[in-house]
C-alpha cells in the first residue's frame, strides 16, 4: 500500500514539472515587471550587500532572465556566508495593470540568518595523520558576509598551527572575495627526519561561479627546517631558515556530484606559483591534476580515472625541501609507504623537482546491502614517479625518467562518508624503483581526496 502510494506522489510530481516545463516554454519570451521584492529576515544584512544581491532579479526582462535570476541569487546568497537558508517564491503584485502581453511577478525571499558566533572542537583524520583543534569563527561581522576565523591544532605530525583567517567580500562583489590569513605551524616531517617551522601572512583573491573557481594569492613566509639527531647530509644541507615570497594562481573546474566518491563527472585543476627576487630559493612550479567519473548498470559499478603531474624549475640553485613534490602512499600510489616513491638518502625521502602519476579504481555493490550504501567494494592500479630534475641533462631525458614509474595494484573495501573517505586495501607493488619504500599486505587510508 505504502509502495502504491508513493508512485502515485512520484507520478503526480512528475506530472506537475512536465506541466510546468510546458507553461514555461510557452512563455519563455514573454516580458516581466518585477513592481518590487519582499524580503524577509534582513535585520543582520547590510543594505549595499542585498541590493548587490538581487539585481539578477530586479534586472530581468522575461521569464526566462526571471528563472535564471532566482537560481543565481539563490547560489550567491547561499554562499555569501551570512544566511542559513534561503526560500524564494513568486506572487501576484496586489494592485496589477491590464496588460496581456507584460507579465507582474513579486519576487518573495525568506532569508534566515546565520548564528554569528560558534565555537567548536573535533578532531580530523586523514592523508595519514590524525589532530585534534579548536575553532572560534565570528560570521558576518559587518552584514555582508565578513568572517574571522581562529583556529589552534595539534596531531599526531602537526605540533603545533595557529592560524587567524579574515574573508570578506570584495568590493561587494557577490563572486570575488578576500581571503587574508596569518599563520604559525610547527610539523614533524618523520620521513625526512626533521621539523619544519612555518611562519606568514597569506593574502588571496577567490571567485567561484558555479563549478569555476580561481584564486590569486601573494604570500610571505619564515621557514626552518630543524633536522633530528642522525639526519642524513642531504636534510642537514637545508638546515637554518629562509624566506619565500611569491604569487601565485590556481584555477580549478569541478563538474563532479560527489567530491568523495564520484559517480560521474570530471574534474580538472592548474596550480602556478612564482617567488620574487627577495626569496631565498627563487622557483617557477607549476601542477595539474584531472580526473573523469562514470558508472553503469544503474550505479552498481563506477569507474574513477585520474591523472597528476608536476615540475619544479629553481632559478638559483638546489631547490628546496619544502617546495618539492612527495608521492606515495594510501592516498595516492597504493602499494608504497607515505611519501615513498622517489629520491632518498639514508631513509629520508627528498622528494623531486618533477612527478607524474595516475590511476584507474573501480568501484561495486557490496553484497548484502543496496547500490545507495556508502559500503563498496574496490579494485585498483595506481601507478607514478618522483624524480629530481638535473638542469645539465636534456628534457628528453626528464620525460624518460618520468615515463618509467612505480605500480601498485590490489582490492578491498571503501567506505563513503559524508565527510571523509576510509579505504581498507590489499596491496602489492608490482614495479618498484631502488630506492622506493614498499608496502606489501593491508593499507588503510582516511581522506578526501584520492587517486
């Protein structure tokens, strides 16, 4: 009974949205006059930053600017950070003028503001550490969307990361904002046998539209490397402090329906950084990754590719250890330990100037429970490679290297949750380099992002 009465729901929804396609297409053309807006919940909201809101609203000129209007108003007032919620609906103006061809719509929004204080503690796991912090945020400060943000962390490799983070709109825009950040992290770095000291101030430029989002940043930051007793020569050779100051700009292009675990969808991402003539180590770097999803037999079986790559070009001498690529590991190259893959020296990985990896996982219905569950099962091949890039040799030569990486395969078990993903896997290395540090049997790994 209740099975019959839900297709009946479904079907007469289904019918309503066929109606209402009809009647929007056959009005599509058709002019609007938007007399004026009701608005609902304004008492913490800056006037300035609601008019600059509404305007795709109050611009429109038929039905189809109308529709297209309240979908970005709604995306941009969602993602303002000052509102929880937000509910647009359309109503007859009281007083309407004859006309048969304008069409007189009132705009209706029920905004629901944000808690401006919250204080929180947790603790995150994942990409092979675990730490436990403290949050205190204060939201929309001003009435447009303003925050600030002190946070205090300490794990199981962090020691120690302070961090005050200021966003706010930029010039009222409703898509560019300033996201500026002063920070303080002490991490223990236990494949390299040494500690590294952050301390800077960040400031970035970010505009998200839809699934396009870009970021211009300009940061300066102290860093010391603290080598531990019996540290190999090549640790101890970056020893002592330096300065890097650089800009950057990273543009990423996100069409996935699920950051976690995908089912359809690509994704891609560039990263560019360049540091200035006052840094210690001066560096071109630049990264890109790229992944594409699909699935079949009604999301029972779903293929995730990717692809990675990097290079890192020092202007004035060995790079450093801080701004080389790391690779290996549950997260990425299946099959390795963390940080594994690459150039070592007496056990302590070095990382490289240049990486390119990649990987094919195949996920299925684990049996007994139904395609929807986050339980799956899963099935592997990674593969990628780490290589330092000597300016003496050719380019030839770099891509030969490059072109000659580790593999690892295997199968097990994923678990998708909201917030993270936690893999169980059987691995095993099936091509390894002389100095890569392998990993055969179980492997567990907890993150967001994997290969």
């Amino acid at each position: 009974m209740e099975e019959l009465y839900r297709a009946r729901i479904e079907m007469m929804q289904k019918q309503g949205m066929e109606h209402l396609t009809k009647v929007l297409q056959a009005n599509s053309t058709r002019a609007v006059e938007i007399p004026n807006v009701v608005v609902e919940g304004t008492e913490q909201l800056h006037d300035s930053f609601l008019a600059s809101h509404l305007q795709p609203i109050i611009n429109a000129r038929n039905v189809t600017q109308l529709l297209q209007g309240i979908d970005e108003v709604r995306e941009t007032l969602s993602t303002s950070g000052a509102l929880a919620n937000v509910g647009i609906s359309l109503d007859a103006p009281t007083f309407s003028s004859n006309s048969t061809t304008t069409l007189q719509v009132v705009p209706k929004l029920k905004l629901t503001p944000i808690s401006r204080f919250m204080a929180k503690t947790g603790t995150n796991v994942g990409n092979g550490e675990g730490d436990g912090y403290i949050t205190l945020q204060w939201r929309n400060i001003r009435g447009a969307g303003e925050s600030l943000i002190l946070d205090a962390t300490t794990g199981t490799r962090t020691r120690s990361s302070y961090l005050a983070q200021y966003t706010a709109p930029l010039l009222e825009s409703t898509r560019w904002k300033l996201d500026t950040a002063a920070y303080q992290t002490s991490r223990r770095i236990d494949w390299g046998s040494h500690e590294q000291v952050l301390r800077g101030l960040r400031s970035k430029i970010v505009k998200s539209e839809n699934d396009l989002s870009q970021e211009f940043t300009i940061q300066g930051v102290f860093r010391s490397v603290r080598p531990y007793e019996g540290a190999s020569g090549s640790v101890l050779a970056h020893a002592g402090d330096d300065l890097k100051i650089s800009v950057g700009y990273d543009v990423t292009k996100d069409g996935r329906d699920d950051k976690v675990l995908p089912t359809m969808g690509s994704h891609v991402s560039f990263s560019n950084e360049v540091t200035t003539a006052y840094s210690t180590t001066q560096f071109l770097k630049q990264a890109f990754s790229g992944s594409w999803a699909t699935n079949w037999r009604d999301g029972r079986d779903i293929l995730n590719l990717s692809v990675r790559g990097g290079w890192l070009y020092a202007l004035n001498g060995p790079s450093h250890l801080m701004d080389r690529f790391y690779l290996g590991g549950p997260n990425d190259v299946r099959g390795f330990f963390y940080n594994g893959l690459g150039a070592r020296d007496h056990g302590d990985a070095l990382g490289g100037d240049a990486f390119f990896s990649g990987g094919a996982s195949l996920f299925t219905k684990f049996p007994g429970v139904s395609k929807e569950s986050g339980l799956k099962l899963h099935t592997f091949l990674n593969f990628g490679s780490c290589v330092p890039w000597d300016h003496s040799d050719n380019t030839a030569t770099l891509v030969k290297e490059l072109l000659q990486p580790s593999v690892g395969c295997g199968f097990g078990i994923v678990f998708k949750h909201p917030v993270a993903r936690f893999e169980l896997n059987f691995v095993l290395p099936v091509v390894a380099h002389e100095n890569d540090a392998l990993r055969k049997g179980l492997q567990y790994g907890v993150g967001i992002q994997f290969m």
